[in-house]
C-alpha cells in the first residue's frame, strides 16, 4: 500500500493482479486498485474530477481525464472517507499509475490538487 497527504487529505492505494485477457489478439494484464480518500483537514472537501497517467514497461502511456471517480463526486467532511476500486489493463504484466484528483473546498471556495502517488501494478510472476 501506498500513500501519501496533500493539504490534509490522505490517499492510500491498494493493488491486486487480476489475470491476464485475450482482446483484438493481443495479450492484457488486468489489475484493480483500491482507492481510500480521507479528510484529516477541518473543511469539507468535494472530488470534482481526476486526472491518471497510466504506464506499462512497454513505455505505453495513456491519459485520462475525467469527472469524479466511479461516477461520483463525493463530499468529505472532516473526519470522513471515501473508498472506490477501479481497474485497468495494461500490455505488459509490469506497469505504474500516478495521478490527482481536483477538489474543492467548501470554507474557501478553493480549487485544489491532491496528489496520488505513483503506484506499481506488477503480475506475480513478473518478480522474478
């Protein structure tokens, strides 16, 4: 597990290989990630949107941007936390994810970044 405070809001992240797929002729290596928001800060947030950059030893990388996550927009008291998990494929059993998430918060009236640490998606088999 991975983690990391941005303007007291924690990320933790937690990873598992799920196993490989055939799509389009072509070997993928399925993994998930869960994701654990929490407000250490004494104002409410809300997740507007997220940004990923997703790599594979292949030094393929692709973008996503997008609202919320899952397709929600969560509102985080202090105190409070908010867990997803997703998923993602890569064309290599090694790769990485990093990213942020945009918040606002509601005292300010503020956009900010909170920053998702990179994190290592690696197949089992592929440690050695």
């Amino acid at each position: 597990m991975v983690s990391q405070i941005t303007r007291g809001i924690k990320i933790s992240v937690l990873t598992s290989f799920e196993g490989t797929y055939f799509k389009n002729y072509k070997i993928h290596f399925a993994f998930s990630y869960v994701i654990t928001i929490e407000n250490h800060s004494k104002d409410s947030v809300q997740l507007i949107s997220r940004h990923w950059e997703i790599s594979d030893s292949l030094n393929d990388t692709e973008v996503v941007d997008g609202e919320g996550v899952i397709g929600k927009k969560p509102v985080l008291k202090p105190g409070e936390f908010h867990t997803y998990s997703s998923g993602c494929l890569l064309s290599s059993p090694y790769g990485a994810m990093k990213g942020h998430f945009n918040m606002i918060n509601f005292t300010s009236t503020r956009n900010f970044k909170v920053i998702v640490p990179t994190f290592r998606l690696c197949a089992p088999f592929a440690l050695n």
